[in-house]
C-alpha cells in the first residue's frame, strides 16, 4: 500500500472516530446528522466551484454518485438509531468490521482486487479484533438490539465502498464528496422534518456543536480516503481506516464510562497487528 495513502488514511482515522464520537455524545440523533450534513455541504460549495467540472465527468460519474447518494442515506438512518440504543464501543466495533470483511469480498467479485497473502490476512485479522473490541457487551439487552442496526450500517460502508471506489476515477474527489452528502441530505429532508422537527429545534438551539462536527468532520474524513482510493486498493485502505475504531472505543471508555476488559485489549492488539501486515502486504 502506498506511504502516501497510507497517511491519508490514518489522518482520516481520528477525525472519524471522532465524528462518531460527537454523534454518540448527541444520543444517535437523526437531526444532528441531518443539519451536520447540511453545513458540511454549504461549506463545500466554494471548493466544488473552484475546481472545474467535465461534462464528460458528470456523465460518466453519475450512477456511482445515485448509488452512493442512496447507500449514504440509509447508513446514516441506521447509524442514527444504532448509537439511540447502543453503546459506541459496541456499535463501532460492529459496524466497522462488518464494513471491512464486506468490502474486501465485494472488492474480490465485483472488480477483481486481488489481494496478497499477508494483505488478506491483515484484513482477517483486523475483522476479528473489531468484532472482539465490541462482541462482548452484547450480554446487555439493550446492546443486542443495536447489534442489527450496527450490521446494517456495515452492510451499506462495504455497498458505498465499492461503489465510491469506481466512481472516485471518472471525477474529482471534492465534486464526489459534494454529491454523495447532498444527495442524503435531500432525501433525509421530508422524513426529518415531518417526524424529527423538535429535535431539528433542539439540535439548532443547543446542539450546533454536534452537528458542526458530525457533518464537516464526516465530510472532510472521507475526502482524505476518496483521494487514498485512487492511489492504493480499496479492500486495504478500509483496513487501516478501521484503526479508528480503536479510538473510539477508547473515547467510549475516557468520557462515557464504558467498560474496558481484556476482550478489548485483545482486539486492539488485533487490529494494530492486522493493520502492520496490511501495509506490508498491500
């Protein structure tokens, strides 16, 4: 894996985690992230102007950017209700993982990405460390109905991955960014504003905080892995992306007084191991 994305990469991994940190901080809310969206798109329209934009591009863009738009859409519906029932250092780790093996198998079947033997084994284990960072806190009721929600949103990262991958090399990656948050941004609208507007009240009186950092920092986290997709393969660079959720487990623990055992300790060995042979083997 190149040096270069390999940085960008883990750059990306501390804004994420703490993204989803300030989501989890706002109790999962839907209208954190929907407002969030909303600035990070405003805030981007100078760069989407200032960069020139190919008819030619477009065109050739346009579905990856549709099947994105809707794959964002519902991973940010589900990661909403998620953090509303479960722990960060539950769901993270879940989500996460299931993300990873769903990417690298995608990956495999629909664009050939070959992978070498200590890459792929990297990825085997960062899966398993994510999964044991938060397969243990299922025991509480209310963490195991989280546990579908958390599986979806790992399902729709490996969809938007693959997808974002293909669609990132026909147009520049502020114009991709740019349309892949305004388009759930638009379809999250009537459904936020006709079931969620107390909350879209609260969030703007008492919760701008949130939303600044939940959309902006989403928007800017994945701009760094958009640019690493072009230089390295995409199975590796959502490998070493999860290093975040070793962050935000340790978030969960330092400010929200999750618990911390030896389950998570291993899992974070994991991970730092898998992610060493990831960047050997890619």
């Amino acid at each position: 894996m190149p040096l270069q994305a390999f940085v960008l990469v883990l750059i990306s991994t501390v804004m994420h985690a703490a993204w989803n940190f300030a989501v989890r901080k706002a109790s999962g809310s839907l209208a954190v992230l929907w407002v969030g969206k909303w600035f990070a798109v405003a805030l981007c329209v100078p760069a989407f102007c200032y960069f020139p934009l190919e008819s030619d591009a477009v065109a050739a863009a346009w579905p990856f950017i549709a099947a994105t738009g809707l794959a964002h859409t519902v991973y940010f519906l589900m990661l909403a209700k998620a953090y509303e029932e479960g722990e960060i250092s539950v769901v993270y780790p879940l989500a996460r993982g299931t993300g990873v093996g769903g990417t690298a198998l995608a990956a495999w079947i629909l664009i050939d990405e070959r992978l070498t033997i200590p890459g792929a084994a990297g990825i085997v284990i960062v899966v398993l460390g994510i999964i044991l960072l938060g397969v243990a806190d299922l025991r509480t009721p209310k963490n195991r109905r989280s546990l579908a929600y958390a599986l979806c949103v790992g399902v729709t990262i490996a969809v938007y991955s693959v997808v974002d991958k293909q669609g990132v090399s026909h147009i520049h990656p502020v114009h991709y960014v740019f349309s892949l948050f305004l388009i759930p941004a638009v379809l999250l609208s009537p459904y936020v504003l006709l079931r969620h507007r107390p909350s879209v009240v609260r969030t703007w009186r008492g919760l701008k905080r949130y939303a600044l950092w939940a959309g902006p920092g989403s928007m800017a986290t994945y701009l760094l892995v958009l640019f690493a997709m072009r230089l390295g393969k995409v199975s590796y660079i959502l490998a070493v992306r999860e290093f975040s959720v070793v962050i935000g487990a340790a978030l969960g623990v330092l400010f929200l007084g999750e618990r911390f055992g030896w389950h998570k300790a291993t899992g974070i060995a994991a991970i730092v191991l898998g992610l060493a042979l990831v960047k050997l083997g890619g």
